[in-house]
C-alpha cells in the first residue's frame, strides 16, 4: 500500500525540486555554451536543450509558486483531501511504476546500443541526445499512465 502524501509538503518539494533543477540546467548550459569551441555544433546544441529544458523548469516552479500562494485555507485544504484520496494515490503510484519500469528499460537499452556502437566513430554529444530523449519518453509514459489509470479507475 501507497504510503499518502501531505499535499502541501508535496507541491512545496516539487516546486523547489523544479526551480532547483531548472536553475542548475540553465547554468550548466550556459557555462557549457561559453566553454565550448565554435567548431563543436553537436556539444553547442546540446548546450542549448540543458538552457531550454531549465528555462521550462524555472518556469513551471515560478507558476507553481504563483499558483499555490493565490489559493485560500479552504482550498488549501480541499487540494490535500482530494491528494490523500485512496483512489488518486493509486493511480500516481500505478503510473510511477509503470514510467519507472520504462525509464529503467530504456536506460537500458541505450546502453546496449552505445556498447555495441562503441568501435564506431561517433559524437560523444549522441550519448546526451540518448538519455535526454530517454528522459522524454520516461516522462510521457507517466503521463500516459497515469491518464491511463485515472480513467480506468
């Protein structure tokens, strides 16, 4: 059984996990734009997905910011009895398993293409490529999932 979640201490780690992440991928981004000479296109661009994706990170920490300070006690409230609902915490954690059994699988997978590729001259950049689009999936498959369920259940 699913252990429930106070949902206030849950948006709360969300929401600095995201402006966390999102900060820290902007900065490496750039420091990786600045450091990186004009002759590597691939390293350059992957440079700018890390600015992208911490941009969109930052930016949905900042709505979830804004969001969460705009709501009164009574909804507050509300918003923690519908997260600590039996049917809701099922659902999230049906989904969690299925994008993690995914996430770990395609992990995998990469790294089996990558060590049967390895005497092949290739970009170190298609590794970053790999495991952002592994990333990707991973987290459309939770969605998936989770859409999945919350209709079935």
């Amino acid at each position: 059984m699913l252990k429930k979640c106070n949902a206030n201490k849950f948006n709360k780690t969300v929401t600095a996990l995201l402006l966390i992440v999102g900060i820290a991928s902007i900065v490496l981004g750039i420091c990786l734009f600045v450091s990186v000479p004009e002759s590597a296109h691939g390293l350059s661009s992957l440079a700018g997905i890390l600015t992208g994706m911490g941009a969109v990170f930052t930016v949905f920490g900042i709505c979830s910011l804004i969001k969460h300070a705009k709501l009164t006690p009574e909804q507050k409230r509300q918003l923690a009895i519908e997260a600590n609902d039996e049917r809701n915490v099922m659902v999230t954690g049906k989904a969690f398993v299925i994008s993690s059994i995914t996430g770990i699988a395609l992990c995998f997978i990469v790294g089996v293409v990558f060590f049967a590729l390895d005497n092949i001259d290739i970009e170190n950049v298609v590794v970053g490529y790999a495991f952002i689009a592994c990333m990707f999936v991973q987290t459309v498959t939770f969605v998936a999932a989770h859409s999945y369920y919350n209709r079935k259940y």
